[in-house]
C-alpha cells in the first residue's frame, strides 16, 4: 500500500500496476507509487492543498495557468452551465453528436431532458414501460473513439439519481387507455464527477484533452413507452427531443490537472425459463470496479421485475473463482441500499457498492498486474420467461494527461 500524507492525515492510495520510484519537492519524503495512480496523486494533493510540485520518472512536470487574459476571476472560477446540443427523434435510428456540437471542455456532468407528446387509440390495454427514458434504447459517450460512458437512460436514472443523490427523478410517464398529445418528460444527470465520494473533482471529464467528442443516441419506437396490447394510429404529435446541457469548468487550475475517467457500461445476460442455483455472469478484467448496479427485467416494453431472483435469493460477487468479495441476498442488498441512500431503489435493482463511504482507496481492482484475472457476478436465478438480467459495471481508470 502506498502512502501519501497531508498534515493531518493519511490518503491511502492503490490502483496498481508497475511501482516506479517518485520524489515529491515538499514535507512529504520518500513516497512511491505507479504511473497508474500518479494522476489521482497529484490531484489529491492540489485538493488538499499541497502545491509541491511532483517530478517521477518518464513524465514532465504540471504547468499551472494561473488566470484567462481578459476574464474576469469570478468567471472562470465558477462553472458554466449550458445547452449544447437537441436531438430530435427518428424512429429506430442513431443520432450522433460530435466535436464542435459537442464542445471539448473540462465536464463535471451533463443533464439531459426528455420530453415529447403521444396520441393512441386503445382498444386492448398493452403494458406500460417503467418511464419515459425507454424510449432511448442506449446512450454513448466516446472521447476519441474510445467509449466513456454506454448506459440505458433508464438504468442511468436510478445510478445518478437514487444513489448518488438520495432523490428521485422528476419523470411524467403515458398512461393507459386513449389520449390525445399526452405529454411524457424526463430529466437526469450524467457525472462524471464523484458524487458521494471524498473527491468528487477527482473524475472530471477532460473533453479537452481529446481530439473528437462524440455523443450517440438509439432511438426506439412508441412501442418502447408501451408494449402489446392494441393500438389504433399511434403517433407522435410533438417530436420528442433529448436536450444535453453541459456543466463546464474554466478554471484553469482545475483544467490543468490529471483526473480518473468514471466510466460505465451495460452487459445484457438473457436467461429464459430456467432456473439455475449461482448462475454465473462473467464481467471484464483490467477495471477498477466502483460499483455494480443490477437490473432484473423483462423486454417490451423495459420492466423491472422481482421473479427472476427472489428475494431469498443469493447473490456472490465472486473473483478468481474463490474469493467471495460480497455475499448478499437480493433482499439484503435492496434493503441496504435503502439505508445508505435514503430512498428504495425501483423494482427489479440492486447495486452492490464497494465505495459506501466515499473512499477511492475501496474501489476493486482487477486485472493482470493485479492477479485477478477472472471476476463474476453469481445469483440464484428462478423459471421466467424471456427474463433478463442486465448488469451496468461503474469503474475508474485514468484520463489522457494533459
């Protein structure tokens, strides 16, 4: 484990690979650690106040601008807050968003609002969607080509809202039955900040390091809002739109820093009508593993079901085949959840959480250099039909340096 100390406490830091011998110039001798974690060393000492510059070997040394000609501190000092781009639905296809329209900048998060009208005439009632955000089938983030963030909107919402912020998100759903233009929205946030942790800066996104930004949108159909039943000239009679609004920081001392990427994507496992005692559902190594967000569901439209593991049911998150890192029941871990959050997740999630306290030190390593070359998710899986167990891994790895 290695060391880096302020003058009141230890920070422990480890996310592996390769140790190379490092000097810090200040009150703080004799530290190593590896190029994998000399980012988020540096900027743990540009938070906590420690402006000893850092020199280790193979990497030039941070320089710092200290003020924008011409704009006032105030300014730059504060983020900015605006909309950067709309996309406007078409049916069944991808809308991509790139560098201008996406502006490379320093970004703590994006917000991203839905909202449109639907018109149907129902004869046979059909089974509604969760919310709203169905009507997105995935969301990409890519810096350079490179995914950042690949999610569902709906599965976001619970990660951004219920965990990271103990609220729940302001969402108007359809309903059943006949309407004309009713109207369905959704709002929700896509960090990249660390909400809830010790460090919340620690995992900006800096957009400007890379040469292309790009953002893509899936697009589904009416019948992602509402599935089966039947249903006469359904249409939409306002497009629906998802506006991104973009929450950018200017400070030059903060854009100049070495950051951790929070990243995310979604494994889809589908499991039909058998049931199966630690059911294995394998993820990838060379992730720094944050958490793990689960989403028990059935498809057309997206729900969030509680049948395909019980509540009794075991849950194991499992590395190199015997290391059991949690053991849990599907009812343990709701509950849990609620506790620490302050608000029930949805039917059908649970989210194993390695970083409760906010501790970046606590994140699971995986990977070669590390010696955990295999890591699994084990749950006790129950007869449903066409269900399916979707899986978002949250993880860290570092950002292009500047």
């Amino acid at each position: 484990m290695n060391r880096i100390r302020d003058k009141k406490r230890w920070f422990a830091v480890e996310f592996g690979n390769q140790i190379t011998p490092c000097a810090v110039n200040g009150a703080i001798p004799g530290v190593a650690f590896g190029p994998a974690v000399i980012g988020l060393v540096m900027l743990i000492l540009g938070i906590i106040g420690i402006s000893a510059p850092l020199s280790y070997s193979g990497v030039a040394g941070v320089s710092v601008a200290a003020a924008v000609v011409g704009v006032p501190a105030p300014i730059v000092q504060t983020v900015q807050r605006r909309k950067l781009f709309t996309s406007n639905f078409v049916q069944n296809t991808t809308d991509r968003w790139s560098s201008p329209d996406f502006p490379r900048s320093l970004y703590s998060k994006l917000d991203l609002r839905l909202a449109g009208n639907l018109t149907k005439t129902e004869s046979v009632a059909g089974t509604l969607a969760d919310n709203a955000f169905s009507l997105i089938r995935g969301i990409r983030i890519k810096a350079d080509g490179d995914i950042v963030k690949e999610f569902e909107p709906s599965m976001m919402r619970v990660y951004s809202h219920h965990i990271l912020r103990g609220i729940d998100t302001d969402a108007t759903m359809i309903t059943l039955g006949s309407d004309t233009a009713e109207a369905f929205s959704g709002r929700l946030s896509v960090d990249f900040g660390s909400p809830r942790s010790r460090l919340p800066e620690a995992s900006f996104f800096p957009g400007h390091r890379y040469g292309e930004l790009q953002f893509e949108i899936d697009w589904g159909a009416y019948t992602d809002l509402v599935g089966g039943g039947t249903y006469t000239a359904p249409s939409f009679s306002t497009t629906p739109t998802l506006e991104v609004w973009g929450e950018e920081i200017l400070d030059p001392n903060l854009r100049s820093r070495p950051f951790l990427l929070h990243r995310c994507f979604t494994k889809t496992f589908s499991r039909n009508g058998t049931a199966l005692a630690g059911d294995s559902f394998q993820l990838p190594v060379g992730e720094a593993y944050k958490g793990i967000l689960l989403k028990q569901m059935t498809r057309t439209p997206d729900l969030g079901v509680s049948t395909l593991i019980a509540s009794t049911a075991n849950l194991v998150v499992r590395a190199q085949g015997s290391y059991r890192k949690v053991e849990a029941t599907w009812q343990e871990l709701v509950a849990r959840n609620k506790a620490q959050y302050g608000v029930a997740l949805p039917t059908g999630y649970a989210y194993f959480d390695f970083m409760e306290d906010g501790d970046f030190n606590k994140v699971l390593r995986t990977g070669d250099g590390v010696g955990i070359t295999s890591f699994e998710v084990l749950a006790d899986i129950s007869n449903l039909a066409n269900g399916i167990l979707q899986i978002m891994p949250v993880t860290y790895k570092a950002a292009r340096a500047a």
